[in-house]
C-alpha cells in the first residue's frame, strides 16, 4: 500500500460562512442590531478539512467551488493557507459558491460534542446544488486510509468503493428535518468503521430513550459507535478493542459553536489513526471541539496542535491535568505555527500569488 496515500479523504458541500457574534439579543423584524464580532471563512465540508489537515493529517478533498471570489478565496485558504489536496476538486462555471450568515445568538451553552439540534444559532444560506455530484467528483477514489462521511438517505456510489479499497469510513448524520428517521439509513453502516452521531439523532434512529441504550443498539451495527452529547460529553464503544469510554465535557466559554461537531468528528479521525486507546480519543474529540468554539467560524475556528499544546502549556486545574496527562505523550515535538482564526473580512482581492488554485471547470492536475 502507497505510504502517500491520503489519510482523510473528504467530499461534500462547501459554503462560505459569516458569523456574527455578540448579539444582546435576537433581532426582530424591521430591527437593526450591530453585533460586538464577526468571522469570515471557508464552511461547509472544510470545517473536516481543515480540522484534519490542522492535525498534520494528509487530507484530500472533493468539492466544488463557484467561479466567484468566494470560491477563489476559499480555493486559497484551503489549499494554499491550510495544505488541503483539492486536486479531486473542481471549479463550476457560472454557479456561485454557496454563502451562509450565522448568527450566534446570546446565552449559548457548549454544544461542542453534539446534542439535539442547536437553537442558539441562527442560518440563513443562499445556494443552489453543484453541478457535479460526490459521485462524479470521486470517481474511483484514491485508497485513502479513512474517509469522513455524512451519510444522507440516499447512499452514494463512491462509499462502497472506498470500504472496497479498505477506507476506514467515519461517519455522521443530520437531523432529519421530516422527523421520520427512516431506520433505512443505518443499513449504510455496514460499510463504516465507526459512527458518530449526536444524541438526538442516536435515540431517534434507534427509537431509545437514553444516549447510552442508543450506544448499545449502534455498537451491534457498526465496530466503533460514539455518542455525543454536548454539555455531558461523549460514550462511546470500540467493539474491536472491546473498550468503553464516558468522559465529560470542558467548561468553555462559547463564542460561536459553529463546525463544533466537525471538529471532534476530525479530532476523533486524527487520535485514531494514532492508535490510541477509546477513552483518549474521546477526551481529545471533546478537548478539540471546546476549543473551536473559543473562536469564530466552523474551519478557522479549529486548534490544530498548536491550539492543543497552548491549552495543554497553560493548563493549571489538577483534575483536568491528570485527566489529559496523556498528552504529554500525544503532542508531537513540533505543533507548528500558530493557526489562523477566521478574519472580519476577507482581503479586498486577491494578489497574483494569491489566484485561484483551479481551472474553471476541471479537476485540478498534478
């Protein structure tokens, strides 16, 4: 097997994301409220992306941009900034890059690790559907050690090759707005390797009552199923290793729980590829989502090393200190430099060295 081969390998939608934060208080209709910050940045499938490739993580992604500044900043960020492959990506003619306005509105509780739908935040995106699907951006894909997916009611073609290639498939699931949480969809976990549902959606796709009966009936179906559950933390089981894990959340002040999820999705990815044991992924997912939602944005907003080895130098509670004592031997000898956090705005342009990573209409060659 080629070394090289990507580590994460991604596909799906990417938007461009304005946060807004520091709201006093939701707006109304006919109201004018200036908010006390703002963060711009590529959203959307590059929250995984970037959380994966912050972690030193070979990261492939298949997506599509518009052929608008959006997209050609994003492009930059990803591939330039963050050392994201886009070489499966492609650039639409005439199809803008889909823009979303979040506003974190006030009282917000950590919901970092998951949790029932979030309502302290509210969206609004303008978009259409990309020209070109995930299974056409694929193709056959790559043989990439792990693939992080959001499985959807129709499955797609690609998942099947990649579980055929030996891709360890990591997936998660949205809330089902038509609130009917056809069980159908858990037949897609016969090719993961793990599951990574929050606790709302895991107690109404198993039709239980608690995060943990829901463990139970997703550890029968898939080898490794973690349960998130925001303020409470995380369970999970790895039938494979035959280990249980329950750990609790970080206390956190929260900026903007944007791409939280994603964060520990590509946090949990990144410990395992390392091997580790489930109770120190899990707590490294949770550590890794409550630092992102320090900062605004769902890709800008993840740690990366450097973000955990900050944490970990300032730490000072002994409890904590003892519960991730771990890290000592988990962070890497250098973490790299310091990560960029989600602008105000972007640049103005972009400058010649700064111009678009894709030929419109075509994959990018190597």
């Amino acid at each position: 097997m080629d070394d090289d081969r990507p580590e994460v390998l991604l596909t799906g939608l990417l938007f461009y994301d304005l946060v807004l934060t520091g709201l006093g208080k939701p707006p109304t209709p006919g109201e004018e409220i200036w908010t006390a910050g703002m963060g711009c940045g590529p959203g959307g499938i590059a929250n995984l992306a970037v959380a994966a490739s912050r972690f030193g993580l070979r990261t492939s992604l298949a997506t599509v941009f518009g052929d608008d500044f959006y997209g050609a900043h994003c492009q930059e960020i990803l591939a330039g900034q963050e050392g994201v492959d886009l070489s499966l990506s492609r650039v639409a003619d005439d199809w803008h890059t889909p823009v979303t306005v979040a506003l974190a509105l006030p009282h917000s509780r950590l919901r970092s690790s998951g949790g029932t739908p979030i309502h302290d935040r509210a969206l609004v995106t303008h978009g259409q559907e990309p020209p070109y699907s995930q299974d056409t951006l694929m193709g056959d894909p790559p043989e990439a050690r792990t693939a992080l997916v959001h499985l959807e009611a129709e499955p797609r073609a690609w998942l099947s090759k990649a579980a055929a290639n030996g891709t360890h498939i990591y997936a998660d699931v949205g809330w089902d707005p038509t609130q009917v949480w056809s069980t159908d969809l858990l037949d897609q976990l016969a090719l993961c390797h793990a599951f990574l549902p929050n606790e709302g959606e895991a107690m109404a796709y198993t039709r239980t009552d608690s995060a943990v009966a829901a463990l139970g009936t997703l550890s029968e179906l898939v080898p490794v199923a973690v349960v998130t559950r925001g303020g409470d933390g995380a369970v999970a089981v790895d039938q494979v290793t035959g280990e249980y894990a329950d750990v609790p959340a970080l206390p956190v002040d929260v900026l903007d729980a944007t791409g939280a999820g994603d964060v520990f999705g590509a946090s949990f990815v990144a410990a395992s590829l390392g091997g580790w044991p489930l109770e120190e992924r899990l707590r490294f997912a949770v550590l890794a989502a409550g630092l992102s939602v320090r900062h605004h944005g769902g890709a800008l907003a993840a740690p990366g090393w450097y973000g955990v080895d900050q944490w970990w130098r300032s730490l000072t509670d002994p409890t904590l200190k003892r519960a991730y004592g771990f890290l000592t031997d988990r962070i890497p000898a250098d973490v790299g430099p310091p990560v960029h956090h989600a602008p105000v705005t972007p640049p103005a342009r972009l400058s010649p060295e700064h111009s678009p990573v894709l030929p419109p209409g075509t994959a990018r060659q190597h």
